[in-house]
C-alpha cells in the first residue's frame, strides 16, 4: 500500500505490535513502513512456488530508518 494508506490505515500501537522482537524505531514517523504496508511474504513465495526453490527463510531483527 502506499505511505499515505499505510499513514491513515495504522496507528503507532500498531507498530509496536508488528515490530514485536525487532529492534526498531516505534513511533509515528515510521508507521509507513510497517510491515502490515506490504505484501505477505508466504503468498508472494507461494505465487512464485514454479519459479523458485526456496533455500533459507531469514527473521528480522533490526531495521534502521533514516
């Protein structure tokens, strides 16, 4: 979704929530890139399954923005 969509539609307990084991900034200017803005990962993989062998799946620990 757009950072505007993502600005109206998630509020920052929303954020801290999502980020839950992320070390990560928690507050309103970051609520355009919460991970619910995005497409779900396991259904992009699935949609892709004929085009990739999945090898490694990696977890978030930090993200840095700014």
């Amino acid at each position: 979704m757009s950072r505007t969509a993502a600005e109206k539609q998630f509020t920052e307990a929303d954020v801290v929530k999502q980020t839950q084991g992320v070390i990560c900034r928690k507050d309103k200017g970051i609520i355009d890139e919460i991970p619910g803005a995005y497409k779900d990962i396991d259904q992009v993989m699935a949609n892709q399954v004929d085009l990739v062998d999945v090898v490694h799946t990696l977890k978030q620990v930090v993200c840095v923005k700014g």
